[in-house]
C-alpha cells in the first residue's frame, strides 16, 4: 500500500494563495509514492478547482483554523487516511498546534518563513526563503531538522520542464509580465497598469479567479491604450515568464519561480512576511526591490521601470543570478527527506555476508564502480570481516516498511572527522527514488550517532542518475576530478548545511 501524505493548508482572498500553491508543489512531487490529501478551513473555488485536477483529494473542516480543535480534526482524519507524513503551512499555526500533532504520534513537517510560532517541535521545518537562518528556531526541540534556503524553494512540475531552457535578454526589453498574487486585496495591480500607460511597452497582467477587483480591472485595462492583456487563472505560468522580458510581482513565492526562469523583476511588498524576502533577493541581484505598496508611487514604479528596460547589462546579470539561485530540486529533496523517515537502518553483520556479495556483483553495481571487474567471494569475506572489526566502517542494511532488505550503505571515516559514501541498491528497489532516500537516511543516521562533519561521495561523470540521487539527498557538486584515470564528480555534504 502506497504512503499518504496528508497537507493541512488554508487560503483566501485576504491571506492568498501562496501557502497552497507552494504545498501543491510539494504534493505532485508526492504523488509517485502515494496519495495526498488536502484540509483546509478556507480555500478558493479556483484553489480547490486545481486541487480536484492534479487529483488530490480534499476535505473541509469547520474550526477555527490553528486552534485545539483544529489540531483534534487533522489528527482524527489523519488516521483515517493512513497518513505517513502531516505537512502544516500557515501563519496560524503555532507552538501548541505542533505539539498537539507531535503528541498524537505524527510526523510533522512545518513550513515557516520568520520563526512566526517562536518554539518548534515539528521533524522538519522548512524555510525556503534566501538568508534564512537557523538563529530564527533556537527554541527547537533536539529531534527537529532544518530545511534553510532556495535549495528547498518549491516550484510546481510544470516549471520544471524548462530547466534546460536559455532565455534571451533584448537589448531594449518591452515585454512586461504583472503577476501580484492570486487575490490582491488591496488592488495594487491597478496601480502597476496606470504606471504602464505611459511606456512603450506589451503587457500581459496576471490575477486569480477569486481576485474580488476583476471587473474594475477588466473595466480599467479596456479603456487604456492597445498593447494589455488580462490573463485570469493562467496554468500556463512558466510560459508566460519565458514570454516577458521583465516581471512586476509580489515579494512572495512567486519569487522563486521567477529567479527559476531567470526573469529580471521589480518587486513590490504587498505584505509583511514578503519585507524580508525583497531585501534579500535585492542583496543578491535578482531583482529590484520598490518597497511596500504605501511608499510606493505610480511614477516611481514607471521610472524603475523604464531604467530597467533599457538596462540590458543589468537586466542580463539578474537573469543569470536567478537561475543560480533556484535550482528546481526543492521538492524532491524534501520528497527524499520524507521518504528517509519510512526507511528502518541496521548494523550489517557476517550473516549479510552474501547479500553484500550479491549486490556489489551486481552488473549494474560493477558498471558504476571505479573497477568494474566482478569480486570473487574469498575477498569479500576477507574485505567485510575487516570491516566488521576495525573502527573505521560503519556499514548499514536498509529494509523497507514490511522489512524487507533492498541495499546497503557504508561510510568510511578518517580522523577528520570525515566520511565518504558507497551505496548501492538491490535491482527490484531502483526506482521511486529509494536510492536518495537511503543516502539521506544514512547521512542522518550518522548526524546523529557520530561527529562527522562533512560527507564526500565519488561518483563517475557519466554516472548521471547517481549524481541526482545524492543532490536530492542534499550533496553539492563540489568539483571535477580524476578518480583511477576516470572522470569524477566530487560531492560533498557539510553537517548544519544540508
């Protein structure tokens, strides 16, 4: 039976979409390992429209959202579904609401973006924002990983496709992409759209099916110059960003989907938690940051706007710092994350002997590795009896759910306190992604049981699924070497930078 994973989400007019869409995200990643439920006390129609599409099956509750009954309600329909996981996103909720959750014997991943609840028992909170910093959650409990920056930005799977994709900056840029959210409240879109009316420029701007100011908006954009579009519930967001030139958003998540596509922007704050998140995308010379909605004036934003599309060489440097920044990989490093939990590690001993045997015999196995020569039984058992009895090697079987054996990984340590990796894993276990999963949980296993401060692994060039497999476990391609005359890559994984 697959693993369900269970999100607890909320979204409306005056809150947004963001929560929800980022979650999403995170659920289409899921889907290849089992089903995804969704709770939540508000949501849009379009929201739950798109939920009902990607197939993910929704449920209302009737409570007061963050509160105890809140929490009574997730932990009541998360043993109904079967629940591996519980994901919780949003402001509202806090300390308790984790406590309750974790009480009830769930595993909890938290999303947060400020250190809003102040005290933190969840297993894994993530904070996907540029400069965050682990100081927001010193009030931690002793269990609880952290989950800091772009490398867990998550963008939903019709981004990903374009990963290979190269844009073309214009020396004179014209093609103007406005994208404030999926309610705007406020209407700050209609301010962007009078500071357009006087540039020389194509516009395409963006709004949600449950934006409450659409007829103005539809009213407004008729009535000035040819040259606007109003495109309502786009599904097609990563080809609009590849069709502009330049972007006006919000400070949100949208943030990282244009820093994906390498879409220079000028951002506005449209909210409190977004402060933070323009500042740092500012420092790093993704985009410009105009500052909150109430200093923000028409002329100002027509002004930068101009600056900027002329600017080619500005304009050409925030493209490449963006891709740079956002990777794509969020999600399924957090999905390797998830999976690690379910994965039950063990000393290895003599009686793996020939398991061991079998696997490292493996053709696959044997063509992956540096010699590619079969090893005969006499020196495995010579090779793992040393092993077995220095201090030196930890090695360790993973078993799935029902306990079934599927691969093995060893760290040999030095007394720098470091490791390097061998894995491999058994042939009818390759696919879904276990292979990241099992480095994962073994990296973890050794955080907590060890001093090891970095990993290393070794892996052929050519050798490019094991390569994802250990980034999506959270390994960085460190460089290129050569590894008995052959091409390498040299990844690495540093304890509190994962």
């Amino acid at each position: 039976m697959k693993a369900c994973l269970l999100i607890r989400a909320d979204a409306s007019i005056c809150m947004g979409t963001g929560h929800v869409m980022r979650c999403l995200a995170l659920a289409q990643a899921w889907q290849s390992h089992g089903p995804v439920h969704f709770l939540s006390v508000e949501i849009t129609p379009a929201l739950e429209a798109r939920l009902a599409q990607e197939g993910i099956i929704s449920r209302a509750l009737a409570t007061a959202p963050g509160s105890a009954g809140d929490a009574e309600a997730t932990i009541a329909f998360a043993s109904e579904s079967g629940a591996v996981w519980l994901v919780a996103d949003g402001y509202q909720f806090g300390a308790d609401y984790q406590q309750q959750l974790r009480n009830a014997g769930l595993r909890l991943l938290f999303f947060d973006d400020y250190g809003h609840a102040g005290d933190y028992c969840a297993d894994l909170v993530i904070n996907q924002n540029l400069g965050a910093d682990a100081a927001l959650y010193a009030r931690r409990t002793p269990h609880t990983r952290l989950l800091l920056g772009t490398r867990y930005a998550l963008l939903r799977e019709e981004f990903l496709t374009w990963r290979e994709w190269q844009r073309e900056i214009p020396s004179v840029a014209r093609k103007v992409l406005v994208t404030l959210g999926g309610a705007d409240p406020d209407n700050f879109t209609s301010r962007v759209v009078e500071a357009l009316d006087g540039l020389d420029v194509e516009a395409r701007i963006l709004v949600g099916g449950s934006n409450p100011h659409l007829e103005k908006l539809k009213s407004e954009i008729g009535n000035r110059k040819s040259g606007m579009e109003l495109v309502v519930d786009s599904t097609k967001m990563p080809e609009l960003m590849a069709w502009a030139d330049v972007a006006v958003a919000a400070g949100g998540s949208t943030s990282w989907e244009l820093a994906f596509m390498g879409l220079p922007s000028l951002v506005l704050v449209l909210a409190e938690n977004q402060v933070s998140i323009a500042a740092a995308l500012e420092g790093a010379g993704v985009s410009i940051n105009l500052g909150t909605q109430t200093c923000v004036t028409t002329e100002k934003i027509a002004a930068t706007l101009q600056a900027l599309l002329t600017d080619v060489t500005r304009r050409t440097t925030m493209s490449q710092r963006g891709r740079q920044l956002v990777d794509g990989g969020g999600a399924s490093r957090i999905t390797t994350r998830l999976q690690s939990a379910g994965i039950n590690l063990r000393r290895a001993g003599q009686k793996d002997c020939r398991l061991l045997w079998e696997w490292v015999n493996d053709p696959v196995v044997r063509t992956s590795a540096f010699s590619s020569k079969p090893i005969p039984w006499e020196n495995h058992q010579k090779w793992l009896t040393e092993k077995l009895t220095g201090s030196t090697s930890a090695i360790f079987i993973a078993r799935n759910g029902a306990g079934t054996p599927f691969g093995q990984i060893r760290f040999d340590l030095n007394q720098q306190a470091e490791a390097q990796i061998d894995v491999s894993v058994d042939a009818p276990a390759r696919q879904g992604g276990l292979g990241s999963a099992l480095i994962r949980a073994g990296v973890d296993e050794m955080l907590l049981t060890t001093c090891v401060q970095v990993f290393h692994a070794l892996v052929k060039k050519e050798n490019e699924a094991s390569v994802r497999a250990f980034e999506k476990a959270g390994f960085r391609r460190a460089k290129l070497i050569t590894e008995r005359g052959q091409e390498a890559w040299h990844l690495t994984l540093a304890r509190n930078n994962d």
